[in-house]
C-alpha cells in the first residue's frame, strides 16, 4: 500500500542548514480555482491568502531569510476594474489583520514596485505595516505589488542616469552588475535561490528579470489557494538535489 509521506517527515528531510537565503513565488491560479467550484473570481483571490498564511509561516519557522510574494504586476491592471478594486480591498484587510501575526512571528514586512501610485489607502496600509514590523528580526516578508521587473530595470536607470547627470566625467567602467544591482528594488536582498510558480505556468510573467538569473525553478500544478507549507516542503527538498553550476563545471 502506498502511504502519503507525513509533514513531519517532508520536513525532516530539509537540511536546516543549506535552506534557500531568498524564496520567490509566482502566485496563480486563484481564477481558475474559483472556476472550478462556480464561485467569482474574488472568491479565489479570498482563499489565495489562506494560502500565503501558510507559506509565510511556514518559511519564517523553518528559517528563510527572505521570501517575496508577487501580489499584483503592472500588467494586472489589464484586468476588469472590479477584480482589481477587490484585490486592493482584500489586500487592505490582509494588511491590517496581519500586523499582530506577522509581529508574532518576528517578521519584517516590506513592499517592492512602483508602491506610489498604488491608492492612496493602501499606500497608508503598507507605510503602517512596514512601521509596525520594522524592529523584527526574522523573515523578511516582502509583496511585490504594481511590480514589473521591465519597470523595475527602467527605475533603476532613471535612478542611476540622474546621479550621472550631476557628474562631469562620469565614470562607466564602475558600472558593474554588482554596483547597479544596488539600484534595484532588492537592493538589500540576495537574488532569490528558488523561485516557485503555481498553477502550471512555464513563465516568468515580468517577475523579478534581473535577480531569477540563476534562481532554481519549481513549478506546480497545484492552484494558488490549494498551496500549502506541505508544497513548500517539497519545493525545499527538491531544491536542495539540484546541483547549482553557474555556468560552471560543478
Ligand atoms: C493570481 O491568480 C493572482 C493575481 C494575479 C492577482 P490569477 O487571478 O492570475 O488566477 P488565474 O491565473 O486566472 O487562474
Ligand atoms: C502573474 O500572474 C502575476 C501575479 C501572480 C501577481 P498573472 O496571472 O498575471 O500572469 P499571466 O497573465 O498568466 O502571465
Ligand atoms: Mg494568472
């Protein structure tokens, strides 16, 4: 008979001291999870957050050091205008109902993207989340929200251009990859090791271009709101059997 390997054994197969330093997750399939049980989309947005409930707690007790979520791309705002006013509203109330959780957990929260032009109240949400949890030390929780890898290089440019501007002989030799990674919205993050997708999806969808270069990719079939720490676990433990060469012999 074949026996479903428990939680507590997934688990104990992860090498505690090899754990990826920065985990990136693709969160999909909430709208085709919610059409399967003839329920609206937001229905599926709804019960996405159970989810990150898991994988959030789940990296902050196993100890990642990093893990970033991507929330809303700038491309979904492609996407009907009620969908996109109820996933800021959802994302409103996950704010504020998680602030005592995620200080529970000693977890540091942040946000990347083009943050100022998200809604003016959510903006007030975040700034308070990020203030709320800025003295803990744990897992840093960040949501990636109106984010695009494309806008997040053009801002860097911008950024980089303007301090040159100021220069008469700027000198272009100390532009490297690790000087103007600095300009990014990571700046003071390692590149993420794992990057995760769910729902099946082979593509990046404009998610972190620059820093996924040598990230390892797991993909599952499983939906969004279907994720849980077990999936995670899985993730780890096939992360941690690749052999990473970087363009090397190993
Ligand atoms: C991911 O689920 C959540 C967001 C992009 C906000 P989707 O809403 O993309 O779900 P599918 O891909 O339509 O199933
Ligand atoms: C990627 O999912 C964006 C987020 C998870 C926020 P999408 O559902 O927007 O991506 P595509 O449209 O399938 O590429
Ligand atoms: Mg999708």
């Amino acid at each position: 008979m074949k026996t479903r390997t428990s939680n507590a054994d997934l688990h104990s197969q992860i090498d505690l001291k090899r754990l990826p330093q920065h985990i990136a997750v693709i969160m999909d399939g909430n709208g085709r999870w919610a059409r399967k049980r003839h329920l609206p989309r937001i229905a599926g947005h709804r019960a996405g957050i159970g989810a990150v409930r898991q994988v959030v707690e789940a990296c902050a007790r196993l100890g990642v050091p990093c893990l970033t979520l991507y929330a809303f791309s700038v491309e979904n705002w492609k996407r009907p205008h009620t969908e996109v006013k109820l996933l800021m509203g959802l994302l409103r109330e996950y704010l504020k109902k998680e602030i005592k959780e995620l200080n529970r957990n000693n977890i540091r929260f942040g946000a990347i993207g083009r943050i100022a032009s998200l809604p003016e109240p959510v903006q007030h949400d975040l700034r308070e989340t990020i203030e709320k949890t800025s003295s803990s030390t744990g897992l840093r929780l960040t949501l990636a929200l109106n984010y695009g890898g494309r806008s997040e290089l053009i801002d860097a440019v911008r950024d980089l251009a303007s301090e040159l501007n100021g220069k008469d002989a700027p000198d272009l030799e100390a532009i490297t990859e690790q000087s103007f990674s600095r300009y990014l919205y990571t700046r003071d993050m390692p590149d993420p090791d794992l990057l995760i997708r769910t729902s099946g999806e082979m593509r990046l969808s404009n998610f972190l271009l620059w820093q996924v270069a040598y990230s390892e990719i797991w993909v599952t079939d499983i939906l969004w709101p279907d994720f849980t720490e077990r999936e995670l676990f899985q993730a780890v433990i096939d992360f941690q059997r690749r052999e990473r060469r970087y363009g090397g012999l190993g």
